[in-house]
C-alpha cells in the first residue's frame, strides 16, 4: 500500500527534474534520475504487495520502508524548493541561471547533494530486499494479471447505480404500519446488520409519496456513535424548522438540553409528524430523543391521554440500529420490529448483475463463477454492492471472474460478517488506481456521519497535488471525474443532488470508513486526532475540537496538511501560532474553518508551499500585504468573514484559482484595490465589489479574467444617484454562473453583452433593472437556473423565459411590473421549482393546461394586490408543495384563516404538503 506515496512522488520528480536539472551540482541530477528509476520498478510491484501483504509479515515491514523513502525523497525536495523561494520568490522558472550563480542558492544546493546521497542507498536497499525475497511470486502474479486484463478504467460502465432489489415486500410492510389509524405515537424499528439495507430501504419508505401526504412534518436524523446530545437536538431542530421554511428560534445556540427538547416539543405539539432516527446504537440515545417527542396527534393537543381522532393516524418513530436490544426496548411489542432478512439467490443475483453488467441477466460464462462469489456475501446488500463495484471494472472474461473468486474465498474463510464486509471493501480499494487510492484515503479526514461538500474535497484535492492535468480539462473537472469515479465504484454515497441530478454532497459508510481510517492511519495520508497524543511524523492532521491545546503543541516537521474540523469554536491563534511558527514550513493545505481566529496569523505568509488556505468563518477582518508571498496559493476561502477589503498585492497570487471573500454573499462582498487582471488562472471569483469610483476599473479589470467559471458582483451607487453598471463579458465565454446584484434595485444592470456565445452558462441571478431582455436571454438555452429581483420585467420578457429549453429553477422576486402573470401552454416544459414575490402591480395569475408539467415546489410571497387564488394548480400534476406568505387578510383567508380551512381550500386540497404564513395546512 506503499503505491500512494511512491506515484505521488514519481509525479513531483519530473517537474522538478525538468525545472531544476541545470541548477543541480554536478552528479545530483544523476542521482536523482537514479532514485526516480528505482522507485519506478518498485512501484510496478506495489501492487502485488497490496495483494499479499495482510499474510506475509516480511512484506508489511519492506512496504513500510518504501513508504518511508518516499516521504524521505519528498520532504528533501520541498524543503529544496522551499530555501530557494525564501532566497528570491516566486519567479524561479524565469531566473534558474541566476540562482544557479548566487552565494545565497549555493547552501540550499550542498544541502539537497548531502539529503539526496543519504537517500540513494536507501532506495537501492528495499529494491535490493524486493529481488532477493519477491520477484519470483511477483513475475507470478504478473502473468495471472496481464492475463485478466486492465482494472484501471475509468469509463463510467455503472450509469446511475443498481436498481434497488428485494425490498418491496419490507416496504409496503412498513409503509402499512406508518399509515395506520392508531392515534398514539407509534415507534417502530428495523434492526438489522451492517451493510444489510436498512437504511436503504427507510428511505425509500420516507420518501414514498402516501408517506409525505400523511404527514405535515418529516425529519431524517443520523445519529454518531459518538452522541452528543444537544448537537442531535439543534440537528432536528434545524431540519423542522426547514420543513415550513422558517428562521431556528434565536438564542438556540446557547440553549440546554431541556430547553432545547421544549422547543422540538412545542413545534410538533400541533402538527402531524413521523421521524427518522437513523444508527441507534444504544438505549441511553433513544431515551434522550423520545423525551423531545409528544405523544399522540394534533387532534387530541398531544395529550395521550385523550382519545383524538381515530380516523387521523398519530404521529410514527422510525429507527434503524444494529442491536436488537436496541430494537425491542424501543418498539416494546415485537410486532413492531422489522429484522432485515439476507437476500435470497435470485434477489442476489439480481442485484449483482445490475451493478456489474447494468442487466438483470448474467452472462452464461460467468454464471457459475458469479454464484460461486455471491455464496460469500451471505446475501448481505453491501457486501454484494461491494463485489459488483469492484468486477465492474474488470473484463467479462472467466479467467479473471474465477481468479477473483479464488481470490475473495481464501481471503474471507474464516472470518465474521462484519470482518467479510471489510476484506470485499479492502478489495475495491485495492483495485483502484494509485491516483484514486490517495483520494479516496483523504475523505476519512472528514468526521463521522459527516455531508461532505463536493466542491469542497475538489478543491483539498487540488491543494494536496492529488489531481494531475489533462489536456484540455481543468483541475476541477479532472477531480470531478475522479469524484464520480468513486461514486461509481460504489465507495461513497451520495447525499444530496443539485436540481439537474448531479452530486452537491456525499457520505461515508460507517463500514468503509473503518477500512479507509485503517489504512490511511497505516500509510500516514490522515491523522484524526481526538486526544493529545498525536505522532510527531503525521503529514496530515484533521482536529476535531480543541483537544490540543498551545502548550501541548509539537513541532510537526512533516506536517503538510492542518483541518481544524467538527466543532473548532474554541480554537484560537493561541494554539494555531505555535504549531505553525514551531514545526514544519512545507504546509499545503491550511484549513481553519470556524475557529475563534480575530486577526490573520502572521505565521500563515511564511509557508510558501501553501495552496489550499481557509479562514471562513472567523473573524478575521483584514489581510496583510505579506500575502503576496503565498505565491502558490490557489484556492484562498474568507467567506463569512469581517474581510472587506484586499491589498493589491493579491494580484501577485499569479496561480490563484478560487477567491471566495464576503461576509454576505447577496450585500457585503469585498474591494479590490486594482491588480485583479493579473489572476489569469481564477476560476470562481465572489463577492467583488464595484461603485462609482471603480466599477469601470473593476470591471475592466474582470473583463480579462477569461479563465472565469463562477463570478459574483455587487454594484453600489450613492444614495442620490442612480446608476448604470455595465459588464462587459465577450471574453468571458467559460462562465458557468453568473451574479450581478445591485444593492438599489432601481440601478440599471446592463448585460446585453450575454449571447450564444455563452454556451455553458446554467445560473443566472440578477438584481436591478434589466434592459432589452428579449433581445439576449432566448440566447442562453443552456439556463438551468434563473433569478431576477427588481428587473421591471414585462410580458413578453416572460414569454422568453417560459421557451428556455433546460431552466429548472425560477425566482421572480419584485421583477414583474404587470398586472396580470399567466404561464401559458407548453411553457416551462422542465421547471422544477418556481418563486415570485413581491410582485407589487399583481392581481391574477394562471396557470394552462400543458405549462409547467413538471413543477415540484411553488412559492408565493407578499403579493398582496392578488385578488382572487391563482387559477390552474389542477394543471400541475407533480406538484408536492405550496408555500405562500403575505397578509391573511387578503385573498390568503379564502384559503386558509385563524387555523381554518376557507372556501376556497378545494383548489390546494390534493397539493400534499401546504404551508401558509408558516402554518401547516
């Protein structure tokens, strides 16, 4: 498992081979050409050692000495790279043959001659153990794997994923006993294995659509083997109070438990409701959230003991856990336990050839063998997805099936179930190449139970140097390709998905992430400190909380990568100032998100290997000129906070890729004072901020940043004057989103200049008075996403919109200057979701037969010049939820007044889900 380390620094050789070759002193280049052979045959055999290390002792240790090379190697070259940075900055391509001539360079290049022939005779060392010990069974292996073919594709095969199998029965079982009449409370639980499905199937259960009629409230809570009581308690009451589109109450922060339990009580005291509690793992937990529940339904007030309605159905518990104990002192009747059964032969097969072969059918050739691996998952959903993403990959041949199943047999004899999971998911892991192995490692960074942000790991990866270019790809679709990659394999779940299906987050399986934490913590790719007792050799370390703290900080000298993760409130420039003044310089990714940081730690400019750098969330309020040193930086994040303003030396941060500095995305961004031309490699730039005395600057400026995939501008006039903010954007043909908010809606945003030429752009918010709208908007067929706040839009511009091929998503918030708003036949064909406000000149809305075929949520807001309901919602057969706020006493009381229905209720009454002014109807 030493090929992480040995492929990551094969991939730093050659550009420092090619950059620093003439500088060397003579014989170092030949010795390091020497190193990089070396380890390149050593790598050839690594994965031959993945293969066999578990069983053979002597192999463990051999793989554990390359590993250690390798660190070895790289820390020798970064460290070389480092001196000559301090010596003369940034521009080392441009000026080699000066340094190569300066006395101040001369030191750095003794030294890497010392280093680089103290490491020679290592690495010649473990290739010498390697062909006294190994080659014999690794020319073996090499001939069984050249015949079952490449396992390194990285074509999607898998489509979307295997179709869900063998859970009908259990559904309908559990949709029944959710749907019931009985009026109390009602806890039900599925108990179950590892990786046997149950969470699977709870959640098509939760998402089933009789389940979302039945019920006002729903809320999913995962629950950590790690329980911390009031973190759960702020969880569920984040998640309900989203149900209904509301603020958390104030002052929740700083809430006890009781009081925290008092107000989940008092929200649910009058609405209908069924939880999920996902991963119980003990009988305290489940004490601790019932005691937050109120018994009975709506129409009893609560109180179990009065009768209530019997015709309702009361509110339901669902809960998953591993325990049985767990299952039956929660659902106290075992009649309301569900114990997940294995899945039969067929179901097995079923699934498996869905995952490998995107079929229900397996080949003839490959059935015996099939059979024969799937008799080792024990019918257990898991262990067989994890089968199936690992053939996947493989040809259909039956040499490489048999040898596979071999393989998994005398692997898996022997051992438990939990322990079979964790060898068929060890083998997935094995099977990746080297390039997915140290990214898939790098995710057990991240917390338990955790979502996990997409663009965030992109971004981490980036700064670590995992994603290597490809040409006519940038770095970010590169790691993206990698992320779907592993989704692919079956090795994350997605979590979440954007409108247009594509992943916004992922998680860990508590399983996998075992495994992962195993091996990264045996190949030092991540340390997760929970305690103070951390190796002084870690590479990477991610800090949950404020275990650590100033005095018991050590000098970390490899210390590469710093995540301050979970909750990091506490942690100060107190702790962080002498871990990074202290230890090593060759830090890559900086990550200090959320702690109580007030200033900018002047020991962060002094770490030239920095690329990845976060203060989001602190309140830091100003950056230092000595910035400009962080010439390798690309990724810098100060969202949310105090920043209001950056030194124009940002613009000597050449390789700058994602600049994210506001402390409200939508009002408070940040001023730039020139030199922004100069970030040719910018990607996503948000919130810049443009007025009267630079918004030509600026945007002059912005104009040439043609590299741009995200961009986000406010505009600011003064109180007395108006203001035409006019972006030029011919240049910026990458733009995928764009965001010009005017803080005076009344200002004119001029962004005529969009044409076809923008052929990728999806997301367009705007905000202040539009012009010629017909003109440039039927051009953007590519709009997934559009929001329009202030822009006196008229009639036909909306007709423009309505013929937009893929918009999925519409807010019209006091953009819309006519009385009368009707979305016609064959209009909006894929919207999804639609918004409009503030409307003030409003009076009819309606809805043809034939428009918006596909709307999901509708949400209707202080348009209080309506004067009837809108007509047509019978036209909308997808929809799921209406929301509507404005004054109850206009139109709305027809509807829905003082808690009861009106006459007009019949037209909202098959919509599942309505929310009134915050009331569930």
């Amino acid at each position: 498992m030493a090929e992480v380390a040995v492929s990551f620094l094969l991939d730093q050789l050659e550009p420092f081979l090619l950059e620093e070759a003439t500088t060397l002193i003579c014989g170092v280049e030949e010795d390091v050409k020497h190193i990089r052979t070396e380890l390149d045959q050593i790598r050839a055999i690594l994965r031959f050692a993945d293969a066999e290390e578990d069983t053979d002792t002597p192999l463990q240790v051999w793989v554990k000495q390359v590993r250690n090379v390798a660190y070895d190697t790289d820390d020798v070259l970064q460290e070389f790279m480092l001196r000559l940075a301090h010596h003369y900055g940034a521009g080392i391509r441009g000026c080699l043959w000066r340094i190569a001539c300066s006395v101040a360079n001369l030191s750095a290049h003794f030294q890497i001659t010392i280093e680089i022939r103290k490491i020679k005779p290592k690495v010649e060392g473990v290739f010498k153990t390697y062909s006294e010990r190994y080659k014999t069974a690794y020319d073996r292996y090499q001939g069984q794997s050249s015949n079952a073919g490449s396992s390194n594709e990285t074509l999607d095969r898998r489509g979307g994923g295997a179709e869900l199998v063998g859970i009908e029965g259990p559904k309908n079982k559990l949709i029944t006993w959710l749907l019931d009449d009985i009026s109390d409370l009602k806890v039900f639980s599925v108990a179950g294995a590892s990786g046997s499905g149950k969470t699977t199937l709870v959640n098509e259960v939760f998402e089933d659509e009789q389940v979302k009629k039945k019920f006002q409230i729903r809320a999913w809570i995962r629950l950590l083997q790690t329980f911390n009581e009031q973190e759960v308690l702020k969880d569920m009451i984040e998640k309900l109070f989203d149900e209904i589109k509301q603020e958390v109450p104030q002052r929740m922060e700083t809430m006890n438990a009781n009081q925290l339990k008092n107000v989940i009580k008092q929200f649910l005291q009058e609405r209908s409701y069924v939880v999920v509690l996902d991963n119980v793992w003990s009988t305290d937990v489940w004490n601790a959230i019932k005691r937050a529940l109120p018994n009975g339904n709506p129409d009893n007030g609560g109180n179990p003991d009065n009768g209530g309605n019997p015709d309702s159905g009361g509110n339901r518990v669902l809960l998953t856990t591993q325990i049985n104990e767990v299952a039956h002192y929660s659902s106290p009747n075992s009649d309301d336990v569900h114990d997940m059964q294995p899945l039969n032969d067929e179901q097995s097969m079923q699934l498996f050839c869905k995952g490998t072969f995107q079929s229900e059918c397996c080949p003839k050739h490959l059935e015996q063998c099939v059979k024969k691996i799937l008799r080792t998952c024990d019918g257990l959903p898991l262990a067989i997805m994890a089968a199936s993403g690992f053939l996947s990959r493989k040809r259909e041949n039956i040499e490489e099936f048999d040898m596979v199943q071999r393989n998994l047999t005398a692997k898996l004899e022997g051992r438990n179930k939990v322990e079979q999971i964790r060898k068929r998911l060890s083998l997935s892991y094995y099977d990746l190449p080297y390039h997915l192995k140290i990214c898939f490692l790098y995710l057990s960074i991240f917390p338990e139970g955790c979502e996990i942000e997409k663009t965030r790991v992109i971004r981490l990866w980036i700064g670590e140097q995992f994603v290597q270019e490809i040409e006519n790809l940038t770095l970010e679709e590169v790691a993206e390709i990698h992320f779907n990659e592993l989704v692919n394999r079956n090795l994350i779940q997605v979590a979440k998905k954007t409108l247009e299906e594509r992943t916004r987050t992922c998680r860990i399986n508590d399983v996998l992430r075992q495994v992962m934490l195993s091996k990264s913590k045996e190949q030092n790719i991540v340390y997760l400190a929970s305690t103070p007792d951390i190796p002084e050799n870690v590479r990477r370390l991610a800090i949950y909380n404020s275990i650590v703290n100033a005095r018991e900080s050590k000098r970390f000298f490899r210390l590469r990568s710093l995540l301050m993760l979970g909750n990091s409130s506490s942690v100060c420039s107190s702790f962080i100032s002498p871990l990074l003044s202290g230890g090593s310089k060759l830090f890559k990714v900086l990550d200090l998100t959320g702690t109580a940081l007030e200033t900018f730690p002047e020991e962060v400019c002094e770490l030239l290997h920095l690329r990845y750098l976060s203060m989001r969330d602190t309140g830091v309020t100003d950056v230092p000129q000595s910035i400009k040193k962080l010439r390798n930086l690309e990724t810098l994040d100060l969202r949310h906070t105090k920043v209001a303003e950056l030194p124009v030396e940002i613009g000597m941060l050449w390789k700058l890729r994602h600049l994210l500095v506001y402390y409200d995305k939508l009002s408070v961004g940040f001023k730039a004072t020139g030199e922004i031309e100069n970030l040719k490699s910018l990607q996503k730039l948000v919130t810049i901020e443009a007025d009267q005395s630079n918004g030509a600057g600026i945007t002059g400026e912005v104009e040439k940043l043609t590299q741009l995939r995200t961009l986000r501008i406010i505009t600011r006039s003064k109180q007395e004057d108006g203001m035409t903010f006019r972006l030029c954007l011919e240049n910026l043909s990458n733009l995928r989103s764009l965001s010009v908010v005017s803080i005076k809606e009344d200002d004119i945003v001029d962004v005529r200049s969009l044409s076809s030429s923008h052929q990728f752009l999806k997301k367009l918010h705007l905000r202040g008075r539009l012009i010629e709208v017909t003109k440039w908007v039927p051009s953007l067929f590519s709009l997934v996403r559009v929001w329009f706040q202030g822009s006196g839009l008229m009639d036909d511009s909306l007709q423009c919109l309505q013929d937009l091929p893929n918009l999925l998503e519409l807010g019209l918030i006091n953009a819309y200057d006519e009385e009368k708003l009707c979305f016609k036949a064959e209009g909006f064909q894929r919207l999804k979701r639609l918004q409009f406000g503030t409307l003030k000149a409003l009076k009819r809305v309606t809805v043809e037969n034939g428009s918006m075929p596909c709307l999901v949520m509708l949400s209707i807001k202080a348009c209080d010049k309506l004067e009837e309901v809108p007509s047509g919602f019978e036209h909308l057969p997808n929809l799921e939820s209406l929301h509507i706020n404005g004054n109850a006493e206009s139109w709305i009381q027809t509807l829905w007044y003082q808690g009861k229905k009106g006459e007009h209720y019949p037209k909202i009454a098959t919509i599942p889900k309505v929310v009134i002014n915050g009331d569930l109807v």
